[in-house]
C-alpha cells in the first residue's frame, strides 16, 4: 500500500490549489467553533428546559471532548494509514448529522451520546487540518496557515454567539444546532470534489511506517513529544473552561442573559485577531517571545475578570482572553507539526491533540463542579491562573528545542 516518505517535502501545488484547499478547511473550522460555542451559548436556556443542573450539563461539556480525543487518535492515525480526504469527509459528515441530532435530545443520557459521537467527528477532523497545513504550507509559513486555517473556529463561535444572541421570538436554542448540522452535510459534496489529497505516497517498498512510540518518541523527540502535551493539556482545559461556561460565569457576575451571549462574541472575535497576529509574529521572530507574552497577558486578563462586575469592562476583558489563548492555542498547532516526520505526522497531531483534550473534559468538569458546590465566579476564575502560567512556562522550554521532523525547520 502506498505510504508516506518521512523526508517528504511540502506538497507543491498553485497558488489555487492551496487557496482552494484553505478555504475548504477554515469553512470545516468555522463549523467545528460553531458546533463548540453552540453548547455553551444555548446552555442557559437549554439547562432549564431539560431540568439539567451545573454538574449535568459540566458532563455534558465534557463528553464532547471526550469523543474529541477518541476522534483525534484515531483520525490521525488513520489518515496517515488512508489518506486525509477520506476520513476528513467521514469525520465531517459524522459531526453534522450528531449536531443535528442534538435538537432532539430531550434527556440528560441522550443528550450524553449525541454529544460524544458529535465530539468524534470533530475530534477525527482536528489532526488532518493540522497536517494538510503542515503539507501545503512554504517554508516559513506553516504557523501562519495553520492558524489562518484555524481561526475559522472563532469565527465560527462569534457567529454561534451572534445567531443565539439575535435569535427571533419564539425560535429556540435548537434553531443553533438546525444550522450548525445542516451546513457540513451541505458542503460535503463540495468537499469531494475540490479537496485534493496532500499526503505524499511513495512506493511501499521505500519506506516502512514506524510505529506510533517511534514517531512520538523516537529520533530525540521524546522531550519535545512530552512538552507539546504538557502544554496542551493546560492549554485547552482553560479554554474549554472559558468556551463551556464565559456566558454562564457573565451571568452570574450581574450581566443580563440577553447580553451574556456577547462575551462568547467578544472572546472569538478577539480570538481571531489573536490567530493572525501571534502567528504572523512566530513566523517572524520566533514563537518564544510571541507566546510566553500571550500567556503572561492573558493572565493579567483573568485577574481583571475576576474583579469587575460592569459589562463593558468584562467584554473587553473577554476579548483580550481570547485574542492571547487561542492565538497561542493556534501557533501551537503550528508548531506541534515540525516535531513530526510526514510519515507520522497525523499521528504526532492526534496524539498532542488528544491529550490536550483529556484537558478539555477537565476544565469544563471543574467549572460545573465548583459552580455546583456554590463557589464564587471570582474563584473559577482565578483557579485558572496557575494553570496558563504552567502553560506558558511549558511552551517557553518547548522553544529551546528545535524541531526535527522533517526537512522543513520551521
């Protein structure tokens, strides 16, 4: 069977192919955050009308991620095995018609097993846009692609956000996931017709795949394997926290349920700029500097959300949060594919991936845990601040060691 070289260079293809090939992606991007925030802006009213309390509807959050990490070990894995088109198609599908699903859910374990099967779906749809960036991208350009690929997921959840905030009277929460499954479904036919294949084959004969420990932790790149995680865990379970549960947490510092639903805007939009301008600077100058300081402002950001109790102070602030988390989130992904070889690479992906969603379904759990318990906003907030500060530190000795993976040391 055909096989990826481990020295593949990037995929070489016109200035079309490879837009054609981003925009495909970013629209996947887009739905997946729409899918996401979709959950955390319908909670306020969906949690009442199921009779779901704080630690029903943390499981809930949580389960996703779940199906997430399953879908993300697998994907990778077999994309590497296929060829991503395949089973990036499947894995589109496969969370559209779950999303849809979500309306009809009208019990807590019903609820539960739409969520994880939509989570597998998008969980098996994350590493192959991290390495079909990774192939398509020049030289000094992969962290700049994987986050204007990815920064279609806040875009996604603004717009979640904007529909759930402007929803007519007498349309419900479930209008959301009307549109957020419908829309994948639609463009799946698009999908198989213009995404072209970007993993590399060569003739069996030529190279043998290495193994899964060989790829994470072969060739010297045990410590770097082990860094990636250790800061994707923290990473993703502080942003899952914020996705799940800003427009709750607005709520209950004093914000109106009508205005809640914009911190979720705020947060994504700011999310975006961040994607683009911390990605751009990475390339630029190196993603030491850019991400150690993303995180130490986002910080600052978290004390400041704790404090105030005024609307236009928490929507700035929230902005601010996400402008830092998921920019750095983003130049991770970047980054996380020059450790890889390209035989291994979607593998090398899904693993960081699942692993950072192990922390995805904690933070979520957290929340609803310490809300459940009659815990004050200001202290969720503030439990997250040694976590982006481990975070930070995580990425920042990351930096030091240089990828090895490929040809491409970007």
């Amino acid at each position: 069977m055909p096989i990826l070289d481990a020295q593949t260079p990037p995929v070489r293809m016109s200035g079309a192919s490879m837009a054609i090939i981003i925009g495909l992606c970013f629209a996947v991007a887009v739905l997946e955050g729409f899918d996401i925030q979709a959950m955390g802006v319908a909670a306020p009213r969906m949690a009442p009308e199921l009779g779901l309390g704080p630690d029903q509807m943390g499981m809930v959050f949580a389960i996703a991620n779940v199906g997430l990490a399953i879908g993300a070990a697998f994907g990778g894995w077999l994309a590497d095995k296929v060829g991503r088109k395949p089973v990036f198609i499947g894995s589109v599908a496969v969370f559209g018609v779950f999303t849809l699903a979500t309306m009809v859910a009208d019990t807590f374990p019903v609820l539960t097993a739409v969520r994880f099967l939509t989570g597998i779906g998008l969980g098996a749809a994350l590493p192959n846009m991290v390495a079909i960036a990774s192939e398509i991208s020049p030289p000094g350009r992969r962290t700049l692609i994987t986050s204007l690929i990815f920064c279609g997921m806040p875009v996604g959840g603004a717009t979640s956000a904007l529909v759930a905030a402007n929803l007519p009277q007498g349309v419900d929460w479930r209008a959301l996931f009307l549109l957020g499954g419908a829309a994948p479904l639609i463009l799946v036919p698009a999908f198989v017709i213009l995404l072209k294949e970007t993993r590399a084959v060569v003739d069996a004969t030529r190279a043998r795949p290495p193994s899964l420990a060989t790829v994470l932790f072969g060739g010297g790149r045990a410590a770097p394997t082990l860094l990636i995680w250790l800061a994707f865990f923290p990473t993703l379970m502080i942003l899952y926290l914020l996705l799940n549960w800003l427009p709750t947490l607005a709520v209950a510092k004093g914000l109106s349920a009508s205005l809640a639903p914009q911190t979720a805007l705020y947060f994504n939009l700011g999310s975006v700029v961040g994607s683009i301008v911390l990605a751009a600077c990475a390339d630029r100058f190196g993603w030491r500097w850019p991400l150690t300081l993303a995180f130490a402002l986002f910080i600052a950001a978290i004390v400041g959300m704790a404090t105030v109790t005024t609307a236009t102070p928490i929507l700035v602030l929230s902005a601010v949060a996400g402008f830092c988390l998921l920019g750095s989130q983003y130049a991770l992904y970047g980054v996380t594919a020059g450790y890889y070889p390209a035989l291994g690479r979607g593998a090398g992906a899904g693993a960081a991936i699942s692993v950072g969603r192990l922390g995805s379904i904690a933070g979520p759990i957290l929340a609803g845990a310490m809300l459940g318990a009659g815990a004050p906003v200001a202290d969720v907030l503030r439990v997250m601040i040694p976590i982006a500060a481990f975070a930070g530190l995580t990425a920042f000795a990351l930096s030091f060691i240089r990828p090895r993976g490929d040809s491409d040391p970007a």
